[in-house]
C-alpha cells in the first residue's frame, strides 16, 4: 500500500493511485512531452507530489535529453567507473572534472556535454593513457594501482602502439634511414638508427595514436633501441650490415621495393631525420636520455608508448 501523503485540497494526509499521464517539461534549452506517473489524491482527484515518482519522471525527462544530446546515462556513467574500479573522485580526477562531479552525475544531475565527452570513449585504452598521464599527479594511490591494473591487461597494445608488427614496414623505415643517409654521404650507425626509428614511431604514435611498425622498444645504455634490433637489421635484406672491427656500419643495398609506408608515415619520418640531420651518433644518444620514454623506465625493460605524449623533441 502506498504511503500517505499531503494533499492540500482536502488538508488532510491521504492515500493516492498512480495514472499515467502526459506531461510536457522543459529540460534547459528544449520541451519534452512523456507518459509519466502521477499520483492523485482518491478523495478529490487532486495532483499529488510524491518525491519517489517525481524522482522517477525527472529522470526520464533528464534521460530523453541525455538521448537528444548523446550524453552517457547515469548507468553507463557507473558501471564505466566500475570496470576501472575506481571511487568517483579518482574517476573525477582522471577525466579532469571536479572532484564531486561523477558523485553528482551518478545520482541523476544532468552534465554539460563537455563535461562529461570522454566517458563514451574512457576505456579505450589510448584515450585512457592520455588522461591517466595528463591526470595521474591527481589520483590517488589506490586509484593509480586500478588504472595500472587495467593498462596491464593490454601491455601488449602499450608497447606496440596499438599496432601489430609489421616485419615488412620496419624493414622500409629502417631502409628509408639508411638511403636519405647515403643521400647525405653519411656514414649512418646502429646507434643513430635506433633513435631515429623510435622517435619515427612515437612521434608518429603521439600524433595520431598508432605506431608505424608495431615495434617494441627498450630502454639500453645508450638511450631507446627497437628490441632485438641487430637480428631485425641482420634479417633487413634491404641494407648491408657491416661489421669491422668494433664498429657496426649500416649500408643500402640496391633492391627496389614497393613503398608499403603511407604519405603521412613518411612525413614523420622525414621531418625526424631532418631534425636530427646534424647529430652524430652521441649527440642523438645524449637527446633521447632526457627522455621520460628513458629516464622513466629500467635498463633492459620494455618502453610503454605511453611515454609518446610527454616526448621532449617532437615534430
């Protein structure tokens, strides 16, 4: 039986029945008309408030515009926030809101679209390294652990930049170095060829969110190198790996190939090797140590492209 409630025709608390009625409200900038509950007094017919229902049909008003505007619903808003498991202020704090705006979302409030744009797309894994590395200062720890946690569960999509290695694209990159070298009459090392291929493929990560090769990279010594990067250039059957002495050469060959590298991979690219045109091998080490992608990350340990947004040279 339902509670009794006020009606001020008849003064008195009373029972009430529940119809469904059309009713026409105003959500901010547009008019909504819906079928929604109404209570009525069972004495005079009166309209009674009953803050459950109102509560319910607000609701339905506020999801209609949600709906008119694509904005995410109070449901998608939580259960997002619980597959990174994590409180509403770090969920605040990692879409940089403040710090009570998910609280107040979750319990029905109608967002500005800007406000909450990022929800529909947080779980897709670049859009969250974005904000978790914008973000991270504010987050709590037990917020970093689940963030870190659910990146985990795509490592392999963190270090190869959303990408699946392409052999025959890391062999045209690396070939294309070594002929704009020869181009230059430069003697072109291991060394340089590795930076140069890791700030081909970050920068290139950081502007349009995918890497060019699928490359895995590390952290070494001497700055970021390709993983297993002398068995990739041994097994490059367009350049000449030579060795003399204690010296690594890396020369062209002549074979001609059909470009699999698009326009704006080898812009880039280009853009890169212009950059670092007058670093010899040491100096271009020497640039990627002020790298987060190296100061941040062990020696010998896999580089997340991650570090892609906060790289030092772009271009």
């Amino acid at each position: 039986m339902n509670n009794k409630v006020y009606c001020p025709m008849c003064d008195k608390k009373v029972d009430y029945v529940v119809s469904m009625d059309e009713v026409t409200q105003k959500v901010k900038d547009k008019a909504y008309t819906l079928s929604v509950k109404v209570p009525h007094c069972i004495h005079c017919s009166e309209e009674l408030f009953v803050d459950s229902i109102d509560t319910e049909s607000q609701q339905m008003f506020f999801n209609a515009y949600r709906k008119d505007h694509q904005l995410p619903a109070v449901e998608e808003i939580i259960n997002t926030r619980k597959k990174l498991e994590l409180n509403q202020r770090d969920f605040s704090r990692l879409l940089g809101l403040g710090e009570i705006s998910i609280s107040r979302y979750e319990l029905g409030s109608l967002p500005n679209f800007g406000s909450v744009a990022l929800i529909p797309s947080i779980l897709d894994i670049k859009v969250l390294e974005r904000q978790y590395q914008l973000n991270q200062s504010k987050i709590s720890e037990e917020g970093i652990a689940s963030i870190e946690r659910y990146l985990e569960n795509f490592s392999d999509a963190s270090f190869t930049g959303h990408t699946r290695f392409s052999e025959e694209k890391f062999h045209q990159l690396v070939a294309h170095f070594v002929n704009k070298a020869k181009e230059k009459n430069e003697i072109i090392y291991p060394t340089k060829l590795n930076k140069l291929m890791f700030y081909t493929d970050f920068n290139y990560y950081n502007k349009f969110g995918i890497s060019i090769t699928g490359s895995k990279y590390q952290s070494m010594s001497f700055g970021p190198v390709p993983n297993y990067y002398e068995f990739k250039y041994d097994q490059n059957d367009y350049i000449e790996v030579v060795r003399v002495e204690e010296r690594t050469i890396i020369n062209p060959k002549s074979v001609h190939y059909e470009s699999i590298l698009t326009q704006e991979e080898l812009n880039v690219a280009n853009a890169v090797f212009s950059y670092f045109s007058s670093h010899n091998s040491k100096m271009i080490s020497e640039a990627s140590h002020h790298e987060d992608a190296w100061q941040k990350t062990k020696i010998g340990d896999k580089i997340s492209y991650l570090y892609a947004h906060d790289l030092k040279i772009k271009v």
